[in-house]
C-alpha cells in the first residue's frame, strides 16, 4: 500500500470485502490485534512517524488527531455505557475538562449530528438508539475532538438509502466546517462517487490502481477496477442484460497466487501475471495502474 492524502481532501480506499481495507485503517493507528502486525513501512502523519511512536503517545494521538468511525456500531460502542458517557470519555482524557462539560458538549454533539432530543440520548445505551442513530452516535465521538484525520470504516453499511445518504452529507459538512481530512472505506462505487476526491482501489492487500474520483469512473484501467464498475448496475441497461460477475474469491492471504494476486481471476491474464507481480506504475498525471497491460518494459501484446 503506497498513497498520500492531502488537507481537505476525501480520499476513498474501495474494495471487496476481505482485500484489505479495514486493516489498512488498523495499521494507521497501531491497532491490529495478535497475530497481526507492521512488518515494515512508514506511516508518517504531519511530518511524524507513527511507527515510531510509543503506546501513551499513540494513545494521545487516537481520537485527538486521528478519528475512526468503526464497521459496525452496535459491537464497537460499549452496551453497558451510555452513549453520552462515552462521548464524555474522550473529551475529558485528551482536554482535561469536568464531567459535567465533557456531558454538555455531549449533548451539543448529539444536536449536531442530527440526533432528536440528544439530551435524553445522551443518558440511553446502545441497543436503545436505531442503527441510523448509532452511526450518528459513532460520527459524534469521532468528531468531539475535531480530528485532523477521520478515517471512516464503512460508516453507511446495514442503513437503508435514505439515512445512508444523510450520513454522507453530514461526514460532508462537518469536513468543511472544521477542515479535516478524510478517508472513507468502502466496497460501495455510489458512495465513492458521491463522497472522494481520489481512489485507491484495493486487491488483496495491494493498492491496484489510484486515481482522481472521475478518471476512475470514466477512465478505469485495472481490470479489477473494470470487473468492479461493470458489476453495477446502470439505470440506461436493458432489462434483458445480465450483470457481470467476478469470478473466483478473493484469495486467503496465507496462500496469495504467484504473481499478480488477481490472475486467477483476470480475464486478461497471461504467462507472465502468473510468474511476477507488477509494479505500481503512473501511466498518466495522478494515474498509477498494478498491470502488466499498462507497464511499458513488460507490455503484454
């Protein structure tokens, strides 16, 4: 994995599911569980490097200056904790401030996100908000230290279109308003549409191809990134075209394919995918591509 993401800017990180995206977000902040570790690698966040960093000063970092919003919020909120409470925590750990202000700029944040009558949320727990609010609940207390990097682990799966689209104007809105970063991950190609700047699509573990939100819908290159787009449906098919599918699973990262880590699944592959694994190569401006199709030295004809 090899990519940059810039003041104000969304970066979306999209994939299938198990390729490698919410452990990408783990590795920034230092909290893959054993067995799972950093073999090698920078991660470096406003000039330093995270790597480097030891626990207390990582914890000072989590939630101040880098936020996530997790998968799913109903297992990553505590149940025996109000939700009130737990917004408060992080507020008087990393500003020093008394419970009782921690709770009102609870509340303050609950109204903020959207939440109805967020005073009397702030004193309710987990299983008694719906799966909207929780995820509202969630963005509150990754927002309540104004992060400088909100990273978002599918912050709209499991909601229907309509709180799922509410969800991602307000992640859109409050990023303006307090100008942080963010990096959304996703396997929805409509959220990224609707929310990035720049791309990376991701493959077992490998950033495939990384591009600006518009070349990548209308300029794919990858064939992964291809099988992807054609696997949407489109509102301009007719009723009789069948959606294309790709083949195959996505590989167990104890036994990746030699070579490139899609050739098993690669219509265009050849001899040559299955014997070395490609470079990430920049084809044009602010276009990078993990093809032999697309590597000048070793064209595939």
């Amino acid at each position: 994995m090899d990519f940059e993401v810039y003041q104000g800017e969304t970066l979306g990180l999209v994939g299938e599911s198990g390729c490698g995206k919410s452990v990408t977000a783990f590795s920034i902040l230092r909290l893959l569980d054993y067995p799972g570790k950093t073999v090698n690698g920078e991660v470096v966040f406003k000039g330093e490097e995270l790597l480097k960093k030891d626990k207390a000063e990582m914890r000072k970092i989590r939630g101040k200056d880098i936020a996530m919003i997790f998968q799913e919020p109903m297992t990553a909120l505590n149940p025996v904790l109000t939700i009130g409470f737990q917004i408060s925590e992080a507020l008087m750990m990393h500003f020093k401030i008394s419970k009782e202000m921690a709770m009102k700029k609870s509340v303050e944040l609950l109204k903020k996100v959207g939440i109805p009558i967020p005073e009397q949320r702030a004193n309710e727990y987990p299983h008694q908000l719906s799966g909207g609010m929780r995820q509202r609940a969630m963005i509150a207390m990754a927002l309540s230290c104004r992060p400088k990097l909100l990273i978002a682990d599918e912050p709209t799966t499991a909601l229907d279109v309509t709180i799922q689209a509410q969800i991602l104007e307000l992640i859109k809105k409050i990023k303006e308003d307090i100008g942080m970063v963010v990096m959304m991950i996703t396997h929805d190609l409509g959220v990224i549409a609707e929310i990035a700047d720049n791309v990376v699509v991701v493959y077992a573990g490998k950033a495939v191809e990384y591009a600006d939100v518009k070349t990548i819908f209308k300029a794919t290159k990858h064939p992964y990134t291809q099988a992807l787009y054609n696997s949407i449906p489109s509102l301009t098919d007719s009723k009789k075209k069948r959606l294309e599918v790709i083949s195959g699973m996505v590989p167990n990262p104890l036994e990746f394919p030699s070579g490139c880590r899609f050739n098993p699944r690669c219509k265009f592959s050849k001899s040559l995918c299955k014997r070395e694994e490609p470079e990430l190569v920049e084809i044009s401006n602010n276009h990078k591509v993990r093809c032999f199709l697309y590597n000048r030295e070793k064209i595939i004809t």
